[in-house]
C-alpha cells in the first residue's frame, strides 16, 4: 500500500492515510489501498478501528480534483461507485470504526468520517462539502449520510453554499462527537476505541448492525431485528461472563469472540 498504513495495538487497529503532499486527497490508488487495509485487519483480534489521516493539517483534504477533471459521464460514475461502495463497506463493517479527524475533511474526507460510526475532531478541523462550487454534487454519500446526521435543513446549507464550517460548528450541529487538540487527538480516540473493545465484541457488533439496519426500517422491523440479536446474545460466552460477573461483583471479564 503506497498511500495508506495499517497499524495494530492490541485490540485496536489505526488506518492513516498516507498522502500528505496532497493535503491525504483521495485519488483511485488511494481508494484501492484504503479497501486493502480494511482487508487486514484481523477481527478475530481486533475490535475496534481507528481512521484518521498522516501530519498536522489534513485528515483528508477530499478527492483528487486532478483525476477527476478530465472524467466524462460514464467514467464520474464509476469514480462515485468506488468511493460510495468503499465508505459502505467502512459503515457495514462489522467492528466499530472511529474517524480521528486532524484538520481538512473537505469532499470525500467529510464524507469518510462521515462513513466511521463516529467522529472524534482536532480543534484545527474543517468540515464542507465543497462540491457545487466546482460544478457538481457530493459523489461519495454525501447528499445521503449528512441530511441523516445533521438533518436536512443543515446538510442542505452546506452542500448548497459549499461553506466550510469549523470543528466547534460541527460539534454543536452534531458532524462531531467531540473535540479536542491536535496533540490529543490520537490519545482522545485510542481511549474511545478501548472503551468499546472492553465490552463484549459480539454484542457491540450486533448492536452496530442493529442500528444501522434498523434505521432505514420501519418501528415494527426493527424492533423484530433488535430482539432476533437479543436472543441470540444467550448463545455466546460473553452473556454468561458479563452477568455472571456482575452478579459476582467482580469487575475482572474475559470478553471472547465465541
């Protein structure tokens, strides 16, 4: 991988994009090498998944404007079906994935933290979709995950005026989890990343797929969903250490992934 870097510690697995001649721009062969490292990270270890981006400025300053410049019809699809089926696969992926953002998340780098489950922001961040200013959408989930977490009326203002907004404006309209300085950024998300990889993997898995399935179902359907994975929790060892250890009053649990 040219552009990006996998890095694992524990139960915790880092991918840093690794570009920052380019402000970490998303071009194809970064595209490919972020597919690659997802391929190795071993979830029989890991359980969560930290993104995030190499140096002080960028987190990713978007897609690479130069590649795309010269893509007819047909060639901007493809481009917008890599990006789009890549940030599905970050988002569906069954671990807990936590976007570390250090400074741009312009275009597509808005869009990839915007793929994580959450998203922990440096004070130096920007957030935008910047597309319309050069004369096209947001191709990468954009128009589709923004309205879902900001609501439409702020998603719509963004994307339509194509302004950059600040890590504090993105934390009080909900883009953000959290922020906190540069120099704690990585600390800050690697002590999120090991409180979700304290509890029982099985369990934080299903509740990510319950969730995110549940949101593009109705009240009835997802409640079903929920409770087929609450049963099936019975199943696994994890359930029977959790409870026995609370009702044994030891703090001490071994978590596995059976």
């Amino acid at each position: 991988m040219s552009f990006v870097t996998y890095t694992a510690e524990g139960a915790v697995g880092t991918i840093a994009v690794n570009r920052p001649q380019a402000l970490n721009a998303l071009n194809s062969e970064v595209l490919e090498d972020l597919s690659r490292a997802l391929d190795q990270v071993d979830q029989s270890v890991i359980r969560c998944l930290i993104i995030t981006g190499t140096g002080e400025k960028s987190f990713v300053a978007g897609a690479d404007i130069g590649e795309m410049s010269s893509l007819n019809e047909e060639e901007g699809k493809a481009f917008s079906k890599k990006g789009n089926d890549l940030f599905r696969r970050i988002e569906t992926f069954p671990i807990p994935v936590i976007a570390a953002v250090n400074g741009y998340a312009l275009g597509g780098g808005c869009e990839l933290a915007m793929s994580c489950d959450f998203r922990i922001a440096s004070e130096n961040a920007v957030f935008g979709q910047p597309e319309t200013g050069l004369g096209i959408t947001p191709g990468f989930g954009g128009t589709q995950r923004l309205a879902r977490l900001i609501g439409p009326g702020y998603a719509k203002q963004m994307i339509y005026t194509a302004r950059n907004i600040k890590a504090d404006e993105a934390l009080r309209i909900g883009l953000v989890n959290k922020v906190v300085p540069l120099a704690d950024l990585l600390a800050e998300a690697g002590k999120l990343a090991g409180q979700v990889a304290a509890n029982a993997p099985i369990a934080v898995r299903y509740a990510k797929a319950d969730i995110n399935e549940g949101l593009e179902l109705g009240m009835d359907e997802a409640t079903a969903l929920e409770e087929k994975r609450f049963g099936a929790c019975f199943t696994t060892h994890d359930q029977k250490e959790g409870m026995n250890a609370f009702l044994e009053k030891r703090r001490e649990k071994t978590f596995t992934n059976n």
